[in-house]
C-alpha cells in the first residue's frame, strides 16, 4: 500500500482531475445555456441549440455530484467548512442549476411563445450563474476566508455573503463565466451550422478575448494580493490536526511556487493560448480543434490556481494557522486508500460511457433535423 503521505498528494490532484472533468463535461452544458437566448432567434433555432446538449447533460452531472462526494469523503474538513463560509453562495448555485432540469423537461410541453421564452431565460439561468459563482469562490479562496477553528475543532464563518463580492473576486468570477461561455460556444459551434453557427463563434471569440484579459489581469493582480506560507516543519505523514502549523500571510506568496517550479508557468500559459488558439481556430472553422483547444484552457486555469496554492486548499484569514491543506485536512489513511482502489475502478467505466454517448450523439443538429423528429427533440 502506498504510504499515507503520497496519498495525500494523490487526492489533491485527482480532485483537480475531478474539477476540470467537471468544468470540461458539464462546463460546455452551462456554456450552452448562456449563449441560447442569443445565438437562437426564433422557437426553432433555440430548439436547435437546446439539442445539441439536452440528450446528455443530464450525464454530464455525474462528475459534478463525483468532485463532491470526492471532496466529501477526501477533505471532510474542506467540504464542512465550504459548506459553513459558503452556504448562501453553493444555496445561490443550487437554485440556478433548479432551472436545468425544469427548464430542458417543461419547455416543449406548451406550444405558447411566452411559456418558451420564460423557461429559455431559466435555462440562461441555470448556465451562466454557477460558472460566475464558482469563479468569484476561487476569488475568496485566494485572498482567504474568514473562518476559523474552537476547541472541539468546529468552525465558524464570521463573514458575510457580500463580502464575498469584492473586486479581485468578481474578476475571477468574470474568468470563470468567460472561459465557460468560450467552452460551450465551441461546442455548440462543432454540433450546429449556418447562422447559428456563425452567432456561436462569434459569441465564443468574444468570451476568448475577454476571458484572456481578465485572466492576465488577474495574474497580475495575485502578485500584490497577501498569499500563505508555512513557516513551521510540516509532517506529511502525519494525521490532520489543522492547527498544529504556524503560517504567514505576505505579498505574492502565491508566487513562490513557480519560482521553485519554473515547470509551472506553463499553467497559465496553456490557458492564454489555448483562449486564443480556440478562437483562431472557430474562425477559421475547425471546431473540434477549437473545443480540444478551449479544453485545455480550463485545464490551464484551473490548474494555474491549484499550484499558485498548494499546499493550501482553503486558507483561513481570521486565523491564518487553521488554514486547510493537503497535509491537514484530509481523511485517514485507510479511507483515501479505498476510495482510491475504487476511484481506478469507476473512473474508467466513466469515461467509456461518456465517451460511448457522445459518440452515438455525435453529428450535426439542424432545423431540419428537430422538424423531422417534433415529438421526440426537446
């Protein structure tokens, strides 16, 4: 068995693994969702947009519910505290993503332009709110939350739901809805023609452009924000007690890393040019180049924020030394030993699935693709 200290290392980044499937499989859903009211200019057009993804979102799910049941079981203490610091923001995502499944199922039942048009805006809804609010979290986790630890190791939330909302965080929350947006206008791009189409690269070169400069302002902005370091001997082997560390706050600590990993500046360079190799490629008409390209942009991204923090997963402000990272806030030894056996298991049948659907559903969706099938196309 491998030793608990390589365990840990492995669950931070097959959760980062989980993350970007995430962002990858059902970001292109929400991404959808965002353009539809404006790439679609008639019922029939927005029909075509709508089934493009609507046989398989629902699918796509399935590593949305497994990044946090991973974080659940993996870093008790990450999913507790999130819930606690966040709980009117994950209620604000919850809401949203309600208008999914209501939206895809009840649309069509009504031929009524103004019964349509209300569920189209909820599906707008449903696709645009959770990238931003994802976004404007990973904000906060930079700058740190205020949380902290009492002495039976319960923590407490001692901000508030608007002061979530500052500026460096609606930046990054601007990143995520960009990158997003981008994502899904390439696949809906690969999956339509014609004016649609036109309307879908034209709203995801737009999203590239704006996605590249909030995250190069973002990078530039990180290196004046107060990041977190250990500064006392750090067991990695040892069992989680969170406030057995002592850590700093200081300018550009989150830099630090990629002065000891040079490796690493390749992170946010994949996910400025792969914005920009996206949105060459759309206009130039090779879409599913284009989707491969605004794939590894998130892989990019989210990857820029996972080393620019390591070891930290959710810093605390009002009590720097509670601060959460991989080598305190995970589970045992025996726990992330089962649930990595098993995760070498499912994960695979996953993917074979996913990749089986999508290939069944692949090929172009058109007018007269979803005239020909009216009573079976949502």
């Amino acid at each position: 068995m491998l030793d608990y200290a390589t365990f840990k290392i492995i669950w931070w980044l097959l959760v980062g693994v989980l993350l970007v499937g995430f962002a990858i499989m059902d970001g292109h859903d929400m991404g959808v969702g965002t353009l539809l009211p404006f790439v679609g200019k008639n019922d029939i057009e927005r029909r075509v947009v709508i089934n493009t993804v609507g046989p398989h979102w629902d699918g796509n799910q399935v590593w949305f519910i497994t990044g946090g049941g991973a974080i659940f079981a993996a870093w008790p203490l990450v999913y507790a505290t999130a819930f606690s610091g966040f709980y009117w923001a994950m209620l604000v995502v919850l809401w949203a993503l309600f208008f999914r499944p209501v939206g895809f199922d009840y649309r069509s039942k009504i031929n009524n332009a103004a019964w349509r048009s209300i569920w189209d805006w909820g599906l707008f809804v449903g696709g645009a709110v959770p990238p931003l609010i994802f976004g404007v979290a990973f904000g906060n986790l930079l700058q740190g939350v205020p949380f902290q630890f009492d002495d039976y190791m319960v923590s407490t939330y001692t901000g508030s739901f608007w002061q979530l909302l500052n500026p460096f965080a609606l930046l990054t929350g601007v990143v995520s809805s960009a990158m997003i947006t981008l994502h899904g206008g390439a696949y809906l791009a690969h999956r339509t023609e014609g004016a649609i189409q036109a309307r879908a690269i034209k709203g995801a070169v737009g999203a590239a452009i704006v996605m590249t400069c909030a995250f190069v302002a973002a990078g530039f902005w990180i290196q004046g924000i107060d990041g977190y370091r250990i500064t006392s001997a750090i067991d990695s082997a040892a069992q989680s007690d969170p406030l057995n560390k002592t850590v700093v706050r200081e300018a550009g600590a989150w830099m630090a890393n990629y002065g000891r990993q040079p490796l690493l500046w390749l992170l946010p360079a994949l996910g400025v040019a792969g914005a920009l190799l996206s949105a060459a490629l759309l206009l130039a008409r090779r879409t599913l180049t284009a989707f491969v390209a605004s794939s590894l942009t998130l892989l990019g991204v989210i990857g820029t924020a996972g080393a620019s923090m390591f070891p930290f997963i959710m810093p605390s402000i009002s009590m720097p030394n509670a601060s959460l990272t991989v080598w305190d806030s995970v589970s045992s030894h025996l726990t992330l030993a089962i649930m990595f056996w098993a995760t070498l298991i499912f994960m695979p049948l996953i993917v074979l699935y996913t990749s089986w659907a999508y290939c069944v559903m692949r090929g172009k969706v058109t007018v007269e693709r979803i005239l020909a099938d009216e009573h079976t196309a949502y």
